[in-house]
C-alpha cells in the first residue's frame, strides 16, 4: 500500500509516514516517504512524540489528507484534531463522524473484517486513485542490519556458505500462534542432522529464554539461539531473514518479513485462518491441522487446550522443509 500511495500519489508532493517506532523500524530502507513521524502516547521528549505532540505537529506541518491505516478511533482523532482537511479511513469502532471519506467496512463482494490484510489496505489506495495491481509485499535490510548480522553470524560460529535455516516459534501477541518447544528441538535436530544445516533459532526481547531453551536441548552447535546478543532490534530480524535460505515460522511479523523478502518459507497457522493474511510473492508452505475448533481467531485458545499448535508436530514441518531443500538445486549445494 505504501509503494501503490507513492507511486500513485502523484497531486501530493510530500509523503509522511506516522506511526510508532516499532512498525517505522521496519519500513527502515524503503524509499517511498519524504519523511516520518513517530510517537508513543505517553512519550516524554526525546525523538518521539505524545499524542498531543503530534496533534501539534499536524498542526504545524498542515498535511492535506491523511489516509489511516489503522482502525482505532484514537488515531482517526488525532487527525481531526491536527486539522487536517481530509481523513481517509474505515467506517468503523465509533470513528466515522470523524472521516470525511468513509469507507465501508462491507462494499459488494468485499468485506474489511474477513479478506486478506493486504487487499483491504489496498481499497485505501484505490480510493484515491492509486493503482492496486501490485500485491508484493517489499522489506529492505539497510548496512547497519547487514553489519549487525554479520556480528551475530561471528558470535555463533556460523559460515556464510552454509545452509542457513532460521526458526521461528514465537508470537508476541498470542499463545495459540506459538509452537512448543520439543517440536522445534526436534525440526532443528533432524535438518541439522540431515543437510549439515545450520539454524538460528529467531527471538524477540520477550522470546529470549525460549530461543536459548531450544539450543540448549538441541545439544548441537550448529543450533544457536539469537538470544545470545544483548540487543535484538527489528533490523537485526531483518537482516536475519534476507540471508536465510529457509523460513520456518509461526504466523508472526518473522513469517511476514520472510514473505517480503522471497524467502522459502514453511508457515504454522493455529488459530489464525491463513486467508486473512493471504500473501502475494512466492507461494507459501501453510501448515494448518483443520480441526473442528480451527479458525477460532482467539489469542488465548477458549478450550484450555491449544491442540491446534501442539499437535502440529515435527514430522509433518520436517517433511515440509525436506521437499523445500530437495527441490531447490541452491539449497542441495550449501548443504553439506
């Protein structure tokens, strides 16, 4: 979407992008703004801005239109309150009076609640002209990230000639995206095991002692956890990502940027439908168990079980990553 308002954008000479620090770290490379605003709500000083802080700033920058890409009734306010003329957005959570274009969650045959992410951002484009027919999703590694993984890649050992693997088995926002701990032990053990790989086990922050769990009772140093350095930025995730030569990754930001980065990839839903985050660059790997309970679309599983994640066992991931690696003549050279 951001690349479709760039491109297609042309009445309005600048683009600034607003948003929190974490989702503008990501965009970090991409060339499709002029410049950038971020905030927290609570921020006090330094680079970020409080809600008020950027009301006052709107103010100040007197933007034209303002196309909102979230759904919250929050943001839809600060950009009436920054006066700007024009606020694009869905018709919804209490926030239409506060649009001047409305769009309808429901129009036809498409429904904002239920189709994939990347068409309903999408509409908002197209709404103001843009040319929605590129559905890619595009992420950039900067040097800084690059620098950082080649620091990372001296700490654990690893050749950068291998088969690298990254494995993912965390969510930040849900325990019924997460998978457990002896499934992944097992994954890395056997592709380890079969193709002399190496896999970095992915973490953020908060995943840190799970990551050094699973490369402690893999028990192979071939297996190492990102939780080894002391500071896990976004960037170094990304930077990760784009030297992998295979994802394998719950439905979580490591599965997206893998996406955006054409990277193989091997995704675990629970219970998350796949269509709702339904991507547009090389095919997927989607494993789903499809039982009864399957999508629930909760973050705390309702039935106490979690089965949809706990019985997605190492078999049928190995056997996914296996196909991947034996049909991929690239893959087949770097392994050993």
């Amino acid at each position: 979407t951001l690349r479709a308002l760039r491109e297609g954008a042309a009445d309005y000479g600048e683009i600034c992008w607003v948003g929190r620090p974490g989702p503008l770290m990501v965009l970090d490379g991409l060339p499709w703004a002029d410049s950038r605003l971020m905030y927290k709500p609570r921020a006090r000083g330094g680079d970020l801005l409080s809600r008020r802080g950027l009301v006052r700033e709107l103010r100040r920058r007197r933007f034209d239109a303002m196309i909102l890409l979230t759904n919250s009734l929050s943001t839809a306010a600060m950009a009436w309150l920054g006066g700007i003329p024009r606020r694009i957005g869905y018709a919804r959570d209490g926030r239409s009076w506060l649009l001047t274009d409305r769009i309808a969650v429901v129009d036809r045959d498409r429904d904002a609640k239920t189709d994939p992410c990347i068409d309903t951002y999408l509409r908002l484009a197209t709404h103001i002209g843009c040319d929605a027919s590129d559905r890619r999703m595009e992420l950039v590694a900067t040097e800084a990230d690059r620098q950082s993984t080649d620091a990372l890649w001296k700490t654990v050992g690893f050749e950068a000639d291998r088969l690298t693997i990254v494995l993912n088995t965390g969510a930040a926002t849900a325990d019924t995206k997460r998978w457990p701990i002896e499934h992944a032990v097992a994954t890395a053990r056997a592709l380890t095991g079969r193709y002399g790989a190496q896999v970095l086990v992915h973490c953020g922050p908060a995943e840190r002692e799970i990551a050094d769990t699973i490369q402690g009772r893999a028990g192979d140093p071939r297996v190492r956890s990102m939780g080894c350095v002391p500071s896990l930025p976004l960037g170094l995730s990304k930077g990760v990502i784009e030297r992998a030569d295979l994802v394998i990754s719950t439905d979580s930001g490591p599965r997206h940027m893998a996406v955006a980065f054409n990277k193989p990839i091997v995704t675990l839903f629970g219970s998350v439908s796949p269509s709702l985050t339904q991507t547009y660059n090389r095919p997927e790997t989607i494993l789903s168990l499809g039982l009864e309970c399957q999508p629930c679309g909760e973050y705390q599983c309702p039935l106490k079980h979690a089965r949809c994640m706990k019985d997605l066992d190492s078999h049928r991931v190995i056997a996914a990553a296996v196909k991947i690696i034996e049909e991929s003549p690239k893959m087949l050279r770097r392994a050993s």
